[in-house]
C-alpha cells in the first residue's frame, strides 16, 4: 500500500502507528498490551496470539524485521 501525507504524519495501514514527519516520532499508548515493530520509518502495532496463549517469534534480516510467526497454545 502506498504511503500518504496527513498533516506531516504519515499513515499507511489500519494497525500502523501514525509518525510526525518533522520530528519522526510516534506516540503509542501504554493501556493497551502489543508489540510495536518499528521499520524504516513505520511503526507498526501487532496484537497477541488470539487465544491469549502462545508466543511470537520476529524473523531479523540485514537488520531489519522481515517476518512474524505466531503459534498458539491451549491452555486446560
């Protein structure tokens, strides 16, 4: 998806955070549990395993983020 100006802040995807161009922050709330996934200039948020359970693995390339695997468990 291509990249938009919105008042010097930059939006591209529902779960991305938006960043002020000027300053190249971004402000996130600490009253909701995510991971926040920066890359090249994007911050992207990422929610949890659905069932609550589980873990996410991030996937480094050249010093980058390239993927996420997210497994879940069943807790009994």
């Amino acid at each position: 998806m291509e990249n938009y100006k919105n008042h010097g802040k930059i939006k591209t995807a529902q779960n991305e955070i938006p960043v002020d161009l000027a300053t190249m922050t971004a402000e996130i709330s600490t009253a909701e549990n995510g991971i926040f996934i920066v890359k090249d200039g994007r911050v992207i948020r990422r929610e949890g395993p659905p069932s609550g359970f589980g873990k996410q693995t991030i996937t480094w390339q050249d010093g980058k983020p390239v993927h996420e695997e997210i497994s879940t468990t069943s807790k009994f």
